[in-house]
C-alpha cells in the first residue's frame, strides 16, 4: 500500500478550541469568546492506493468557504471562530490529480464525520461509495444538525451514504469495529465525543497500526495529554475515547494520525510510533 497525505489548506481556529476551558455548553461559550488564534493548521485527508480499490479517509475543505453567505451567518461559532485558508487549487480532487489519482478511480470515501472540513471536497466524489457512520448522519441531518454546526444546507444533493453500524468484534480497548476490506487491513472503529457519531480509520501495515483520528484529538500531543476539545458534543464519550487510543497506542506499535496535526504528514512518512512515557 502506497499512503499519500492530502492537505486541503489551513485553518486556524481560537486557542480553547484546543485547549478547552470549562465543561458543558461553557465550552463552547469560552472557544467563541476567546481572543487568541492557533498558528494555521494543516487539514489532512488520507489517499491509500489500497489493492481492493483507493481509499480516501474524509475530503478536506472547500474553497467555498470563502465566498460570502458560505457560513451560516446566525452561527456565532463560524462567523468568530474559525479562519480557514484556501484557494481552489488545494482542494482534494486537484491535489489527488497532481498525485496521479484521479478522484473517480476512488472506490471508497470514509467520512470520520461530517463537519465541513471533512467533508468539503465530496463534489469531487459522486461514483464513490462513501462510507459515514449511522449515528453520525443521523444526527448531522436537519434543522437540529446545524444548530450542531453541520453546514447539511451545503452538502451534495446526490449523497446517499453508505452507513454503517458497528459490530461487536473488540480491537483492543475498543469494543466494536467494523472491517471494511477482505483482507482484513482496513477497520472502522467508534471514537465518539468529538461529534456523537466520529470515526476512526485502523490500517494495518508492516506490524504497525495507522491511526487515522481525524478529530477525536487535534494533535499527537493532546491525545498524550487526553485533552477534550472546546467544541467536542459530548465532553465525556470524547475523555473516554482519549483514555481509548491513549491504551490502544500503548498496547500496538501505532502511528497516531489527527486531521490537524502539523507533524501528522512527518510521522507518517517516517512511521513514527506513538511514545508514551508511563510514570
């Protein structure tokens, strides 16, 4: 398997976002109120040239971002919180292209869930089959969706998902999964708290596991760290999914992957295990 890093432009977003601060609805409150910007930040997606077919893990941003009237103007978390940084060009399908990927050799489009700057650049996809978890789409759809900050307005109107429910065959400290290819390489596994129906992809390859995370922590280092996010919806699922991976990368050689970590693309490419220093 060949794995390519695709980042879709940059990102920065406010410091509590990161770092959160208080609990609850506070949260959030705290990350639309807080006055200091992380230094822009990568957003990854993830192209296998898998032997069963390409697999794309989430589809990066749109350039549509900014056009004026994108981002619903009611909600103070898009209008305060958040800048994101691209040109038309850094958008997924051009970046698989100028890979020698063409976006409808994609067999398979795993959403870790459906926050726009994942699932941005699905256009580009609509003979791929996308793979989203149940209780993600469910809960991401209507009315209620975007008072969650699911931008549903501007998705495809063609998208009609494959969605999966986990199986209860445990990996490790996790007790569901679900194994997408035959060869048994490539599972899904539930990493919930980030949004109710998160995702996470589990390569298997050369004895080690690639952790594709996408926003069940921000960084490497907040995962170590077991930091709950300023934005996360349900703050206790996303700790217990940190005390998750944080067992899971050291019971497995693993190669720890969010979808904003500015180190992810190094350790990658180096197939840098997780070091976990035990006090």
């Amino acid at each position: 398997m060949r794995i390519h890093p695709v980042k879709s432009g940059l990102v920065a977003i406010k410091t509590c976002q990161c770092y959160s601060k208080g609990h609850g609805a506070m949260r959030l409150v705290n990350t639309i109120l807080d006055r200091n910007w992380t230094e822009p930040l990568p957003i990854y997606s993830w192209a296998i040239e898998h032997p069963e077919g390409i697999i794309l893990i989430d589809t990066g941003e749109t350039a549509r971002t900014l056009e004026p009237g994108y981002f619903p103007w009611w909600n103070p978390y898009f209008q305060w919180s958040i800048k994101p940084c691209l040109q038309p060009e850094d958008e997924v399908g051009n970046r698989l292209q100028a890979l020698g990927i063409k976006p409808e050799d994609v067999r398979w489009v795993i959403l870790t869930h459906m926050h726009t700057d994942h699932i941005g650049g699905l256009e580009y996809f609509p003979n791929a089959e996308i793979i989203v978890s149940r209780r993600e789409y469910e809960v991401s759809g209507g009315w209620s969706g975007q008072l969650k900050g699911y931008l549903n307005h501007q998705w495809p109107k063609w998208l009609a998902p494959r969605l999966i429910d986990f199986e209860p065959k445990p990996i490790g400290p996790f007790p569901e999964s679900f194994t997408l290819t035959k060869a048994g390489d490539v599972c899904l596994i539930p990493t919930h708290g980030h949004t109710a129906g998160h995702l996470s992809v589990l390569v298997q390859i050369d004895g080690r596991s690639l952790f594709f995370a996408g926003d069940a922590s921000y960084s490497q280092q907040l995962m170590l760290e077991q930091i709950v996010d300023g934005v996360a919806q349900d703050e206790n699922s996303s700790r217990q999914t940190l005390q998750r991976i944080l067992q899971y990368v050291q019971e497995f050689p693993t190669v720890y992957l969010p979808s904003h970590d500015p180190d992810a693309a190094q350790r990658l490419a180096e197939r840098s295990i997780v070091s976990v220093q035990l006090s």
